[in-house]
C-alpha cells in the first residue's frame, strides 16, 4: 500500500507542478485551489508512504515521478521540448527510480 500512495504522491506532485505554470498564465481561483489541493495530497501521501518506506528510497521516488512528469506535462500541455536529449535523461530519471525500488 505503501508503494501505492507514492506513486499516487508523485501525480499529485506533477499536478501541482502543472498548476504552477498555469497560475503564470491564467490568474484565477481554480488554479490556486487545484495547486494547493496537489501539493497538500502529495505531502499527505508522501508522508504516509515514508511510515513505510525508507525516507531516501521514497523521496528519490516521489522528486523522480514529479520532475519526470512535470517535463513530460510540459511537452504535452505547454509545447515545450520535445528534443530526444530531453525524453532520454526523464527515461534516466525514471530508470533510477524503477532501481532505487527494485533494491529496496
């Protein structure tokens, strides 16, 4: 279960992260209720994944689904990128992810 809410911790992450660029472009109320609804569901999934988890292994996790997703968001949502440099060091990223979890 643990496992579980850090996956769903880091999708969280990635929609607070998307919402911090959409509060650059739109100011409006949803953007600041959807942030502070991924962020705050993030940290309280993160945490309860980490009564678990070692707190390296789960943070290394929780940043690699976040900034792996919030650059694949922005590719996709914000035409960013999409450069194969750029999708080779997030498939990195998430290989140290799948790692760090394999020997955990």
């Amino acid at each position: 279960m643990a496992w579980v809410s850090l996956i769903f911790a880091g999708i969280f992450e990635m929609i607070g992260v998307a919402m911090i660029s959409k509060l650059h472009r739109d100011r409006n109320w949803q953007s600041i209720v959807l942030l502070i609804v991924g962020f705050g569901a993030s940290f309280l999934l993160l945490a309860f994944a980490m009564k678990t988890l070692p707190m390296g292994t789960a943070y290394a996790i929780w940043t690699g689904i976040g900034a792996s997703g919030g650059a694949v968001l922005g590719m996709f949502l914000y035409g960013e990128s999409k450069d194969w440099k750029r999708i080779v060091f997030i498939s990195m990223v998430l290989g140290a992810a799948i790692g760090l979890k394999l020997v955990s």
